[in-house]
C-alpha cells in the first residue's frame, strides 16, 4: 500500500498515447499533473508498448501508471486530467477508442466506489485491460479492487489479461 498524508487521496492515473512522440507524450502527461499543482507523484510505472483493444486499425499504444497524492475531488481531477489532455492536443471525437497523443484515466481513488456519470469509478474497463493492469502492477499489484475485492495482481493473472500484447518498452 502507497501511503499518502492527512487529508489527501491516492488516484491512480493510467497514461496512454500513440500519436507523435508517445513516449515522450506519456513523460509529459505524468510531469503535468505535478507542475499544475494536481497532485503529488508518488510513483510512476514503467512503460509499455500495448497493442489496440477494440480498435485494431492503429498504431500500439505507449501506457504506464502513475500514483498522484492529490486534495482534489474525483471529478475534479478528472476536470484537470481533461484540461491537459486538451492542452496537449487532445480533441473531441474520433472513434472511440481510436488514436490520441495523449489519454489520463483515473483509474481507482483511494478505494471509492462511483457512478457520477462522467466518471465511473473504479475505471469499467480496468480489469480487463492488460495495458493499464501491467503498469499498475508495477507500483500497486496488492491494490484491491473496490469492487471485484481480488487485487491488481490478481486480475493480471487472469488467462483472458495474459494473453493481451503487451511488451516492456526498452529505454
């Protein structure tokens, strides 16, 4: 378990892109959080290069995780995560799941359970994604799962996880 100080959450961030320069697109995105006064990173993954899910036709993703301390309330982190997605040139539409320079997705925070619309929290897709398990595992793999209660590492052992692309990016 990350420890965190006295009135702050733990949200853990899963970074993506392929447009570009993703890995240093995925460096950027983990710095900001940090220089716009978002949060503290109190660990950073290593990266990946993931294969597409559900949208095949594209270039593979660079992803990692992030641990962030932060005081701020889960929909207003995500108000700050989509402010710098757009302010790295992220735009509005596309298909989904299709190519972007940048994707910040809150994961989990602190253990919370929410359905607020326009974010659901834990992440739905979480535990069945390779590329935002792997990273995850990197820095929290005991981490339980608010819902599904078996931990990070556990859902990464799962056969269907396990079979998603999914290499360690050399740098």
């Amino acid at each position: 378990m990350i420890p965190v100080r006295a009135g702050r959450h733990l949200a853990f961030i899963g970074v993506g892109a392929n447009l570009g320069a993703p890995l240093a697109a995925c460096r950027a995105g983990i710095a900001a959080i940090a220089a716009e006064g978002i949060g503290r990173i109190v660990a950073v993954s290593r990266f990946y290069h993931t294969a597409p899910q559900d949208y095949a036709a594209q270039q593979w993703f660079v992803n990692a995780a992030a641990a962030v301390e932060t005081r701020l309330a889960p929909l207003d982190l995500l108000a700050r995560l989509k402010a710098i997605e757009m302010h790295m040139g992220r735009s509005e539409g596309g298909p989904r799941f299709g190519p972007r320079p940048i994707d910040l997705d809150i994961l989990l925070y602190d253990d919370r359970v929410i359905d607020a619309g326009a974010l659901v929290l834990p992440h739905p897709r979480l535990h069945k994604r390779r590329f935002a398990l792997q990273p995850l595992c990197d820095i929290a793999p005991e981490t339980i799962h608010p819902v599904l209660k078996v931990s990070m590492a556990a859902l990464l052992a799962g056969a269907e996880i396990a079979a998603q692309p999914v290499e360690l990016l050399e740098i």
